[in-house]
C-alpha cells in the first residue's frame, strides 16, 4: 500500500503505448514499401517517418521479412476488413468494395509488384504467402460462421477467395475504369449464387 503522502502511479493500460508504437511502424513501413519497394526499405527511415527510435523497430522486428510481412498484412485487414453483419452477401460486397480501394492505394499496388517479383524470388515468395495467408485466414473464419448458420453451404475458403478477388485485381491492374460498388454486387452474386446452385444439383 502506498504511504500517506504518496501518490500511486495510475495503472498503465497493458499494450497501450507500444501497441501506438508498432501501429506508426508498420504504417510507415508500408508506406515506404510502396514507395521504393522492399529492396529499399531502410529502418532509419522507418523510425524517422514513425517518429520513433530505430531501436523500437529493431527490438520489434529483428527480421526484416517479418517487417515486410507484418506491414503488409495490416495494411490488408484494416484496409479491407470482412465484418459480421449476420449477412454473409452484404459482408462480402462490403470487403470487395473497400479491397478495391486498398488494391488502388499505393500500398496495395506494392503488394501487386511483390507479388509478381516473388516469382522468380523464393524469399519474396514466402513473404507473399505469408500475407495471403493472414487475409484467408480471415475470409475463411467469415465463411465458417456463415456455413454454420446456413447462409452458404460448405466450400473450400480458398476458392472462394480466388473466385471473390479475382475480378477485382483484374480490374485494378487493367486501370480501364474503378471498381464500383455495383461491380461488387454482382461479383459476389455471380460467385454465391454459383456455389449455391453448384452445391444444390
């Protein structure tokens, strides 16, 4: 017990001031990724434009894929979230949507490049799958809940993904025109509807 006179220190909220710290990072990390790529991703200026000591980003991230990985994937789920409104169609056209606007953005158009330098590059591979791998994961937790309430019957989450996402990248790398909500309306209608008639027969 603190004695008379003395005050206590408030408590500290658990994560609040580093959770801060890591957000400015990977923000600035995925923002000079899209800049000058991964090959010149520097941790210099990820501390300076993150506003913080170089040793936060080296105490967090020792290996600079993780960064890479780490930056790009929450640049992914805050971009482009899948929510549970209970309406699986309408989750969906929401994701597609707000994933267009993300693939647009300098960030996504980086992950675009990486994903076609990562061809011919086993490490830059596995980065790639990594960060995919975080969005399925997410897409695939959605799909489960809808399967269980019998808004969809079962289907192989990665499909779908492919299925769901496909349109939209094309339409972001041809640049003919934006994606529009009306795209993702009928995307997610011609898929589902697809997969529900498919499952039926």
């Amino acid at each position: 017990m603190a004695k008379e006179g003395q005050t206590r220190e408030p408590a500290r909220r658990p994560g609040g001031r580093t959770a801060r710290v890591r957000r400015r990072i990977l923000e600035a990390a995925a923002e000079l990724i899209a800049r000058d790529g991964i090959g010149g991703l520097r941790y210099d200026q990820v501390a300076d434009l993150a506003g913080v000591n170089k040793t936060s980003v080296y105490r967090n991230w020792p290996d600079r894929n993780a960064l890479v990985v780490d930056a790009l994937a929450a640049f992914g789920a805050e971009a482009a979230p899948l929510h549970d409104s209970g309406d699986i169609d309408a989750d969906l056209v929401d994701f597609l949507e707000a994933l267009a606007a993300a693939t647009a953005s300098p960030q996504g158009r980086a992950l675009l490049t990486l994903v076609a330098s990562a061809r011919e590059d086993p490490e830059l591979r596995a980065v790639v799958d990594e960060v995919f791998k975080r969005r399925l994961s997410m897409l695939d937790h959605r799909l489960k809940t809808a399967i269980e309430r019998g808004e969809l019957p079962p289907v192989e989450s990665s499909f779908l993904a492919e299925m769901l996402t496909g349109p939209v990248q094309l339409f972001v790398t041809r640049r003919a025109r934006a994606f529009t909500r009306a795209d993702a309306v009928r995307v997610t209608g011609v898929v589902l509807a697809g997969i529900r008639a498919t499952h039926s027969a």
